[in-house]
C-alpha cells in the first residue's frame, strides 16, 4: 500500500502512520517529495486491507493499493525519476550521461592506473574494474580479489575517480565496500537473494546488472531485494540477453531502457561491451543507448586488449574510447543531456 501523506503533514503525523504500520506487521519505506511524502507499507500481501485503516489517521490524505509485484521499484510509488550521488558532486539519473570504463579485470597496476588516465582524459566519471571474477570455467581467470581491490583504490588515487567493482559472494561485501564506491551485481549473481539482501544493508550505491534470461519483471523483483533492505541507490543495467543469435555475444535488448524507464523510477544503463562480445560494436551500441534514454554507459576499455586476462575481444584500447566519447557528445546533446 501507498500512504500519502498531506501537503504540509509534520514530522510527528509522520512518525505515528509509520509506527502504526510497523504495529500492522509492515515495514514502512518513506519517499520524500517537494510537497508532500510519501510511505510504502510493504509486508504480507494476504493481510494489506488492515492498512486502509491509516486513512483515519491525522496528516493522512489516502492509502492506494500498489498494484505492480515490485512496490519500491514501481513509478506508482515514486512518479518521478530518482536521481542520487554515486560520489561526492556526481549524481545519476539527472541531466548527465555517466560513462563508467576501464578493464573486465584488474591485471597490474601499471595496467589499471594507465587505462583510468586515459579514460578520464576521455570523459569517463567512473573506473571499473573487476578483482572479483565470476567465471563459466574454473580454469578461467577469477580476478586478483582483495589485491586487485587495492590496485583499484591506486587507480582512484591517481585519477580522482570513483570506482565500480562486482561482489560475488555475501561474506565479500563489507570488504569491498572497504575499497568501492559502488558495488556491482553481476548478471549471475541476479537472482542471488542472499547477496542482494546483503548489499541492501550498506550505505554504498549498487549496479545490478540484468540476468541473461531473466525477464523484466524478474529483473525489478531483484531490485526490490535491495530497496526493501533499505539500500535506496540502486542502478538498473542492460548487459544483454541470451537468444537464439550467435553473431553477438548476447542480444543488447535497447528496447529493455525505454520499458524499464516506463515501470521503475531508478536509473537505468547500459552494459555494450559483455552484451555483444566484439570492441567494434560498442560505440554504436553506446549511441543507441543514449538515444534510447540510458542514463548512463559501463564499457570496457584496455591498453592491450590481445593480452588482457578476460574479454580482450570486446575491451576498446584508449584511443578507440576517446573517439567513441568524441562522437557520443554528439548524441548526448541530442538527447538533451550532457557528459
């Protein structure tokens, strides 16, 4: 159920709808709007009538029924896009397009500090880079871990960019979230509740990144793990979906950004690079993105894509990047925004 508050409500009306909610067995979420707030109550559906008696209460001006699956992540809470920091003077889901880029995998720190010069020189806003590797072999490269966590936190250093980096595994989270300042749900990890119940516990913004065959639907249940442990900065990412196709690594679903910003008020980017598996498809990729209404891009950029530990084929050199930003000022200002 939504609870809307009055215009003009005070903090006590406030406090005594979210006390009776929590008396009801349910647990209240509180939206702040520029007029007014307000409350999810979210719980047991069986028993959600009990909650239309809060409309007697001062201060409160109806209880409407949520009607979607995913009450936090719906637009029927929250109309308007949601928009946060994801670190200090850089905020997502506004007017600017984030490009976060950098390597699949910390390798070295020459490596890594290398390529977040050059993709800040470029106009990227955020590193990525992956210390923890989830991978379909286990003869395959699973990542450096906590010292590819400490490579990243040199690369900032030496960038002044914030980082992103996947979590694989529950028991990891509060030690990357030593290192990062957002942590990345990996499209394997999507419907890992454990983990995403975890990460809804820490103050740091989360990328989760949509499962290769799991539906929309599927995907906003997944978010709604997280914003039902109280994590309010959650980020949507298109990385691409399993279909019949083999010239693409995956099938970068473009229609999945317009649906999405349809239903959710979360931010929603876009992942080029794991969805179609080959560099020279990115930048269009990236375009299509923007236009299509992504509010922001996660690519994979290399100094030496042939010699990289995981995903050289699909990973830009630095000077291919830079071209690619070049071009896509072009399409963000079209877009109305900006990098």
């Amino acid at each position: 159920m939504i609870i809307v508050m009055k215009q003009g409500a005070g903090k006590e009306a406030l406090a005594e709808v979210k006390k009776r909610i929590r008396e009801l067995g349910y647990k209240p979420h509180v939206i702040h709007g520029d007029t007014r707030d307000v409350i999810g109550a979210v719980g047991d559906e069986r028993g959600k009538t009990v909650l239309q008696s809060l409309e007697s209460l001062p201060g409160v001006e109806s209880v409407v029924p949520i009607l979607k699956p995913y009450k936090l992540a719906s637009r029927e809470i929250k109309p308007e896009p949601s928009s946060f920091e994801i670190a200090p003077g850089l905020a997502i889901g506004g007017d600017r397009v984030v490009v976060m880029a950098g390597p699949c995998s910390v390798e070295s720190e020459t490596q890594i500090v290398e390529t977040a010069l050059a993709v800040k020189a470029a106009g990227a806003t955020v590193l990525r880079g992956g210390a923890f590797k989830p991978r379909t072999s286990p003869y395959s490269f699973q990542g450096m871990e906590e010292d590819g966590l400490k490579l990243l936190a040199k690369a900032r250093e030496a960038s002044g960019l914030p980082i992103v980096t996947e979590v694989v595994n529950p028991g990891d989270v509060e030690l990357v979230a030593r290192y990062a300042d957002i942590l990345q749900i990996g499209a394997r990890n999507v419907q890992n509740f454990a983990l995403l119940k975890t990460v809804g516990r820490i103050d740091k913004p989360i990328l989760l990144k949509r499962g290769m065959a799991t539906t929309i639907q599927e995907y906003l249940m997944s978010a709604e793990y997280i914003l039902a442990e109280g994590n309010r900065r959650v980020i949507l990412c298109e990385r691409g979906i399993r279909t019949f196709e083999t010239a693409t690594r995956n099938t970068l679903d473009i229609s999945a950004v317009p649906v999405l910003k349809s239903l959710t008020h979360l931010p929603v980017t876009i992942d080029p690079s794991h969805a179609t598996g080959h560099a020279h498809l990115v930048p269009s990729m990236c375009y299509a993105g923007v236009a299509a209404g992504a509010d922001g891009l996660i690519v994979e950029v290399h100094p030496c894509p042939e010699k990289a530990a995981s995903d050289g084929p699909q990973s830009l050199r630095p000077g291919e990047f830079a071209a690619m930003m070049a071009k896509l000022r072009e399409f963000v200002k079209v877009a109305g925004k900006t990098l």
